[in-house]
C-alpha cells in the first residue's frame, strides 16, 4: 500500500522524509533483476532525467550505489555543467532519490538539474547505460564488504569488473573508492594496482582535488563513520593508456 505523498514530505523543506524509503542495507547484486534495462547506451533517454539539458550532452560522473545520493547533491553545484547520474538497486531508495532530487529542483531553481538516478544493477549493466570512454569519474563510496570468501565474487571492486570500468572511463578519468572496513579496502586497492589500466593518484595530486573529501563528508555512511570516530581506507586510481611490449 502506498504511503500518501503529503505524508512523506517534510513540510518545511519539501524534501522526502528518509524514514519513509528505508530499506535492507545491501541487496544480493547477483539476484535476477525485475526492472527494464536499455539494450545499449543509445537507448538512455537523457531528455527526461535532465529536461533542461540539449538532450546530447552525456553523463559524465556515475555514483555507483548511490544510496540516498548525498554525494550527486554535493557534486551537483560544484560541477553544474556536468550530467552525473546514481545507480542504486534498491527500490525504495531509489525512489527517495529521485523525490529528494524534485524537490531540490523545486526548491532551488536552476539548479540540481544535473542529477539523476537509475534503478539498476551496475555489475550486470554498466555497459548498457555508458559507452567507450563516456565517464570521467565514477564513485564506490562504502560497499557492501561481503565479508565471507564465498560472497566476495558480490563485491563491486573486482579484477573482471575493472575491464568493465575501465572500458567507460576515458584516459585520464578516476576511479573514487573508500571503505571504513580495512579488509575490503585492502581488497580494492589489490584489484586496482594489479590492473594494467589504472594508476594510483600521487597525494600531491589527492590533496589538489576538491571531490576527496567529499567521500567522507557527503554520505550518509561516511558521516557516520566520522560521528563514532572510525578509519576509512581510500584507493583512487587513474585510467590510463594501455601499454604493449612487444
């Protein structure tokens, strides 16, 4: 049964009350999908996720998980120009994303017109919403850590998905990971130095890019860890030519 609207807006913001969409913490990634997927990235309609768009421009930063898409909001005015898009497999939160992202809109005219959010399964789709070297950045911002050795075929960092990723990525784009579960992060940043396409970035050039710190400040689950004073394990890594000995 479906809540009525007026009950999951908070009155003075406009915004969705989060309370409302709540979900299980993480979905099997692996489960049949029971939603409609393009065929190939020529069948995304960008017009009606970013109606004051031309229509041609094309997303440029994927938020993978999104969650309840802290990160699309904080990137949304420091990049106004460009089209970044969140793709969570949770319905419900999907479906808090897209009212939060109205309601900005509502609230703040002109901008927050430069999000939006899918309903999918990147691990299976990612090929289907993104062509070769379309995304400059794409975002893994805490995911599920699937702690058991059978589980870890689930995880989203892994050495067949990096070819995957790394064939959406233009040369030159990054990769943004982060875990507050030291295992995972060791994990993921095995899977990325051990790839032939991606470089980690120097600190130099960490500490110069302004989106860093966003990692942490902008979710949900990173301010959280921040709250209970916990460690986060970041590994940022660039996309680079591939390189032949011959």
């Amino acid at each position: 049964m479906e809540v009525e609207c007026n009950t999951t807006l908070n009155k003075k913001t406009g915004l969705p009350r989060k309370r409302f969409y709540r979900a299980r913490a993480h979905s099997n990634p692996l489960s049949d999908s029971h939603f409609p997927v393009p065929t190939c990235p020529a069948e995304v309609d960008y017009s009606i996720h970013y109606p004051q768009f031309d229509g041609l421009t094309k997303v440029q930063f994927a938020d993978i998980g999104c969650g309840f898409g802290g990160l699309l909001v904080s990137l949304a005015t420091l990049f106004p120009d460009t089209l970044m898009v969140g793709m969570e497999l949770r319905d419900k939160v999907t479906e808090y994303v897209k009212e939060r992202i109205n309601g900005l809109r509502t609230t703040n005219p002109g901008q927050y017109q430069n999000i939006s959010v899918v309903r999918t399964n990147s691990m299976k789709y990612i090929p289907n919403y993104f062509e070769k070297a379309q995304l400059t950045k794409m975002f893994f911002l805490f995911p599920d850590p699937h702690f058991k050795e059978k589980n870890h075929r689930r995880r989203v960092i892994s050495p067949h998905l990096l070819d995957e990723y790394a064939y959406v990525l233009k040369v030159g784009g990054i990769i943004y990971t982060i875990t507050d579960v030291e295992e995972l992060g060791e994990w993921m940043k095995s899977c990325l130095e051990g790839h032939p396409l991606f470089k980690a970035l120097t600190e130099e050039e960490i500490e110069s890019d302004q989106v860093v710190e966003l990692l942490t400040s902008a979710t949900e689950e990173g301010q959280k860890v921040a709250r209970n004073g916990g460690q986060t394990f970041p590994a940022i890594y660039r996309r680079i030519e591939a390189s032949f000995l011959f």
